[in-house]
C-alpha cells in the first residue's frame, strides 16, 4: 500500500487506462466525524462552471469508480465533488478486518457529509445538485430531509429505499440486525458471505450489462485492492434499515422541498423498486423514471440505458438555469 493510500502524505487518486482521472482532478483528506480520517476528490470545470454536482456513490464503491461520470459532469460545465463514505474506498475503515462491509448507525454518516460539504464549500460555484447511487442516494436524500437546505435539486440513481432480502423475509433480517448489533456481533458478516468470495464473471454479475465497464471497474480493485470492500455485516444491515425507517417517517422524505428526481433500475437485484416507489412519493416534489430492463448500477449500465438517467439530468440542470 501507497503512503497515501494509507493516509499518510498527499490524499492518491488511481486512474487507469480504462478509467483515466480527468484533467486537474485531485484528492485531498478530510476529517469526518469523531475525527474519521475521510477521503474526498474535487473535478473542476476548465471553464466557469454552471454549478457543482456532489456525487456520492453506493455500498463498496470508491471515487474511482466514478471518474467517467466525473468527466462527463465537467464536459456538461459542472464542478463535481465526489467522496469515500467512512468505512470503504481509502476513507478510513470501521473495523480491524478492512475488507468487512461495516457501518454503524447513520448519525455519524450524516455529519461526515456536512463535513465534506464544509470543505469544499467555497470551491462549489451554485447552484448545487446532488447525485447518489444506492446507499448514498439514500443517504443523500437523508441529508436532505434532516436540515440540508443549500441543494437546488438531486437525482438519485437505484436509491437504497429498500433492500430485497430474498430468500429469508425482509422482517426476519432487519429483527436479526438489531438483535445481532444489539448484543455486541454488529461486525459478523451476513449469512453466507465470504471475504474471499472473488467478484463474479460478468454473465452472473447482477449489477450491469455493460461488459467494457464491468471489467473495467474489476480492474481498478485488482490493481489496487486497498480500494476493495467485501460483503455487508449484521451492523451495516441494521444501519441500512434504519435509514430507511427515517426516510419513511414523518421527519423523512416529506420534508424535502427541491426537485428530487429518482431513477430506478426495471431489473434490480438489490433494492426493492416497490418500496423505491412509495418513498419517492413521500417526496413533496419527487418523480420516479424507471428504466426497463436496468440492473442495479445504472450508471455503470450501457450507454442505452445511462442515457436515459443523462436526459434526466441535462433537463433537471436545464431547469435551475
């Protein structure tokens, strides 16, 4: 492991020849919550920027993962601000074992995103927009609905606004989440996870039929396994639940008032589009597109079917001026 990549010296962001970093992108540390040492990179525009994208990414996935997307947002004339969440990518981790997928409680989370933001602040030219994948679209939504007011809009791709759990009931697992994070076994992986399961081939991979993007982003964690994360544990379950009982509640979704557009993926594994569904509608102002025949990382999809979550954004941008 680099010295960066271990937290000492300059804060390294990976291109590959697959995936390179755009032209003056750079990544710098910053501290989270409790002091959390935290990853976090800055993509600025060549020229005077529409406004700025904070671009927060899903369970497992590092910022390089999305430099595409990063570039693409600089070519539409956005700044893009793009982070680690603690506990994977090179923020720092939760655990002694680093490749266990592991949070504890979203409070923490949440103020570590008011800390990025705090960072980066007075490079973010407005108006801002917010875009979360998965887990950080739920969780991005919950930064919205807990006080976060600087937002003119957010698009959120495959939000994790309900998790399928087949085949045990979704009502058992989040009873066996609490219970097992409750009685000190937070950090015990799931049932049947291994941390030296290697990443499917891409014909059974549940995540993207885009062959070029799934071995690419396969390539990024082999030639740089500091950025891997493996399968979740009983305390990211109960965390991940949580969020989403807050985001149902009455001080959740309903008090978002911007536009909050919510892409979903027609043939997602993970996240349950009906529940995606009836959140989205708590959103005073939400509209759900669904995208027929989408796995779960839409932005790692096709360029058919991401161009359909790119038609969404440009006319959402297209609406704040």
């Amino acid at each position: 492991m680099s010295a960066g990549a271990s937290g000492e010296g300059p804060a390294p962001l990976f291109g590959t020849d697959a995936a390179p970093v755009p032209p003056g992108a750079s990544a710098e540390w910053f501290a989270g919550a409790g002091g959390l040492r935290l990853r976090a990179a800055y993509f600025p525009t060549a020229e005077a920027a529409r406004g700025t994208v904070v671009l927060s990414g899903g369970r497992t996935e590092p910022i390089e993962k999305y430099l595409e997307v990063a570039g693409e947002l600089n070519a539409r004339g956005f700044a893009v601000v793009c982070h680690d969440w603690r506990g994977q990518g090179l923020s720092q981790r939760l655990l002694p074992e680093r490749l266990k997928g592991h949070l504890a409680g979203y409070r923490d989370v949440l103020e570590d995103y008011q800390e990025l933001i705090a960072r980066f602040e007075t490079r973010m030219p407005k108006p801002w927009l917010a875009i979360g994948h998965s887990m950080g679209g739920a969780l991005t939504a919950l930064a919205l609905a807990t006080g976060e007011r600087r937002f003119a809009a957010a698009i959120l791709s495959a939000p994790m606004f309900g998790i399928l759990t087949r085949p045990l009931p979704p009502g058992l697992v989040k009873f066996l989440a609490v219970v097992q994070s409750r009685v000190g076994l937070g950090g015990g992986l799931v049932p049947g996870a291994s941390l030296a399961a290697p990443p499917p081939p891409f014909e059974a991979n549940d995540l993207t039929h885009d062959p070029r993007r799934y071995a690419r982003n396969v390539e990024q964690v082999t030639l740089r396994p500091e950025l891997a994360l493996g399968p979740p544990t009983w305390g990211w379950l109960d965390f991940a639940f949580a969020a989403i009982r807050e985001l149902r509640s009455g001080r959740g979704a309903g008090q978002v008032s911007i536009p909050v557009v919510v892409v979903a993926a027609g043939d997602d594994k993970l996240v349950d589009n009906r529940e995606l569904r009836l959140v989205t509608e708590r959103f005073p102002r939400g509209r759900c597109v669904e995208i027929a025949g989408a796995s779960h990382e839409i932005l790692q999809e096709t360029d058919a079917l991401r161009a359909v979550f790119w038609r969404e954004f440009d006319a959402l941008a297209q609406t704040l001026g």
